[in-house]
C-alpha cells in the first residue's frame, strides 16, 4: 500500500481518537497526545507495508509533513 500524506493523517488519527481533518500536518503530535506506545504501532505496521523507518527517525519530528517526506508519500 503505497503512502500518502492522507493515510498518514488517517492512520494517527485513528490512533488518536480524532477526525483526520482535525491533525494538522506541521504540527508536533506529541501535543495532540501521541506517546511513545503509538508511535511504536506506527513504525511497526509501516515496517510491515514495506518502509524503511524507525521508531527514533519517527519520534525526532513528530508530525504528519515530516512523517511524509520520511516515507516518500505522495
């Protein structure tokens, strides 16, 4: 499944009890309550669709924009 900054949005905000359209993409998602646990899941199920990240490259910038160019979403 290929990434986009859509999915991206979706998939923390599931995680985080919130409307997509809620989660700005430039900002910190810690704020919005995003903990290390979930960002674990996070990184799992991408590693598992095929990305190449990690749980610290997640956590140094913790926001949709940023998770975006990690992942090269479209």
């Amino acid at each position: 499944m290929a990434f986009t900054v859509e999915r991206i949005r979706a998939e923390v905000a599931d995680l985080l009890g919130e409307d997509p359209a809620d989660i700005p993409p430039d900002e910190n998602l810690v704020d919005w309550g995003l903990d290390s646990v979930r960002l674990m899941v996070l990184a799992e199920r991408w590693r598992a669709d095929g990305a190449e990240v990690s749980f610290p490259q997640l956590a140094e910038r913790p926001a949709v924009a940023a998770w975006a160019e990690l992942l090269g979403a479209s």
